[in-house]
C-alpha cells in the first residue's frame, strides 16, 4: 500500500524521524505537506468552519489546518485507485507494520476504513473478531476513537468523505470516528487489535518531544460556555450515565450484549 505521512514544513526533524522509520520498515511513502491553520487567511478559515452566531468560528485555524490536510490525503487516495495508509508525523510505528501496511490482502472485503491507532482510552468494538493471522484481529469499532494518526482508506470511502464533508461545525476526527456523526454509519470501520502505531503523546515514558506541531482537534481547549448551576449539574447527571451505559453494553458479564470494552493495547517494537 502507498503510505501518506502528513508533516507541516517547518517540522523538518520529525519528517526524517518518519523517513527512518518507515524506509526502515521497507514501506513505499510520500510526503503530504500538512496546511498549517495559522497560516490561513480568514476567509479560507471561514470557508472551512461553520461560525457562532456571534460570526465567530467554531473551528480553531488549528482544526482547520488538519481537516484540509486529511482531505489532501483522501484526495490522494481517490487518485491512486487503491486503498492508502495516512499517517501522522509524530507516530511510533510496531515492527509487525511491515507487513500489513505493506498488503491490501488481509483487509476485510466490506471495510472502509481500518483504524490501527490507539489513545489507550477505552474504546467499544464487535466481541466477535477476525483473524487475520500473525496475532492481529480486527473488529468492528462502535464507540467514538478520535484522531487520525494511522488509518487505512479505501478511495470509496475517501471519495465519500470528500464529498459529505465541507464547512464543518464539528473537528474532522469526530465527523469520521464518533458515532454522533451520521457518516460514523454510513461507514465500516475495524479497528486492529492490537494497534500497529502511537502517538508520541501517548507514551510518556518513551516521549521522544513530538507534541505539538499538529494540533490535535479534539485535545483543543475550546471557550467555555458560560452555565447555570442547574445545567452544570445536569450534564454532570449525563455525563455519568453516559460512562454507566457504556461500561455496561461492552462488560463482558453482560450475556444479551455483542460489544467488548477494551483499551486498545500496542506493542512497542
């Protein structure tokens, strides 16, 4: 498969980090130049981000930078008529990425999208699992699992994507993995078990200083709301029904249930 890494300019250090790693994994790539947000004259930020109806915008110039990167990355996809890997520039990447990176065999017929990043959040997916030899297996995903660091797209799914998704109100990582989004359905999304990759972040004993270069959509404080004490303890009443019916519907001693909770594990190399 043709690996696409994203890499602003400016991060020269990081883009041969990623060169070495995936030159050493013997992986055809090419870089994307990533849009850097900040860079953006209003009018672009504006044609990209749905505004309050205060006019100002929802997005960050910072989310707007990665959702036009992503779609330069679709984009791509279409044109190379086969499914593509996207990556992010600040990943570590597992040994055995050698080879499922590197074949389209192993992809279920009916898939979409394949996520083979992890948070190390917990994350709901189908119990039942493919085995796709070599100790991966893939499931279904149907909880959220945002970012966009390391996924595999086929060029109807990314052809989709280019389509349905223009000025947004929502970071794209939410429009493509959380369920709240009426695409997170229209698409068949796996998710590998284990992982074949890592953001740095997400390693902080083996933090190699990479955080920070593409803003993470969803790690982005956004302005707070201003609530009443009614409304803060409601969403608080919410918020944790919420985490109760999750635990529940993916526990694996609830016997009418098909999903498993679990934190994706990876496995350094």
């Amino acid at each position: 498969m043709q690996v696409f890494v994203i890499n602003l300019d400016r991060a020269t250090d990081r883009m041969q980090r990623m060169r070495t790693l995936l030159d050493g994994l013997g992986l055809a790539w090419a870089r994307i130049p990533a849009v850097d947000g900040k860079a953006l004259e209003p009018e672009a930020l504006r044609t990209w981000s749905a505004a309050r109806d205060d006019g100002s915008l929802i997005l960050t110039p910072g989310e707007v930078g990665i959702l036009l990167s992503q779609r330069q990355a679709w984009q791509n996809t279409v044109e190379q008529d086969k499914p593509c890997v996207v990556l992010e520039d600040d990943v570590h990447i597992a040994d055995s990425a050698r080879h499922w990176l590197a074949h389209t065999d192993w992809l279920p017929a009916d898939a979409d999208i394949v996520k083979f990043e992890t948070t190390l959040r917990p994350v709901s997916v189908d119990r039942q699992a493919i085995n796709v030899g070599s100790g991966l297996r893939l499931a279904r995903l149907r909880s959220g699992h945002l970012g966009l660091a390391g996924y595999i797209i086929t060029p109807k799914a990314a052809l989709r994507l280019l389509k349905a998704i223009g000025q947004s109100a929502h970071a794209v990582d939410h429009l493509v993995f959380d369920p709240v989004s009426p695409l997170f359905d229209e698409l068949v999304i796996y998710q590998t078990l284990p992982a074949l990759c890592i953001q740095d972040q997400f390693l902080p004993s083996h933090q190699v200083g990479l955080g920070g270069e593409i803003e993470r959509a969803w790690a982005v404080e956004k302005k707070k709301q201003k609530r009443t004490l009614l409304q803060k303890l409601g969403r608080e009443v919410q918020r944790l029904a919420s985490q109760a019916a999750f635990a529940w519907r993916g526990n694996r001693f609830n016997p009418s249930s098909r999903l498993r909770n679990l934190r994706v594990p990876f496995h350094r190399p």
